[in-house]
C-alpha cells in the first residue's frame, strides 16, 4: 500500500510537466543557431582549402628551377 501511493504522487502532474512555448523556442533557436554555425563554418574550411592550394602551388613552383629564363643557343 505504502509503495502504490509513492508511485502515484511522484513528480509533477501533466499539466505542469508539460513543455510550454518557451521550451519551443529555445530549441527552434538553437536549430537554427547550430545551422548557421555549421554554413559558416563550412565556407571558412573552403576558402582555407583553397589558400592552403594556392599557397602548396606557389611554393611548388618557386622551389623548382625557371627554365625559361636561360638562354637557348
């Protein structure tokens, strides 16, 4: 008997244990935030990406020997 009417009152009843528009925001924002850091963040790795190309060919180029500048005879 004493076990029955523990489980019964345990934690707050429906109405108050439900979420209210308050919590639909938050997690509608946090959505949304987590979207636009996720495209952000993905246009900063593609534009490193794409020094980090420029930057190997540059230094490929100017490690190896300029063959047009010696004379041809």
């Amino acid at each position: 008997m004493g076990i029955e009417m523990l489980a019964q009152e345990f934690g707050p009843e429906r109405d108050q244990a439900m979420a209210g528009p308050l919590g639909l925001f938050v997690t509608v924002f946090l959505v949304v935030v987590t979207i636009f850091l996720i495209r952000g963040m993905n246009k900063h790795v593609r534009r490193l990406n794409e020094r980090v190309a420029r930057e190997a060919a540059a230094a490929e180029a100017a490690a190896r020997p300029a063959e047009d500048d010696t004379p041809r005879t």
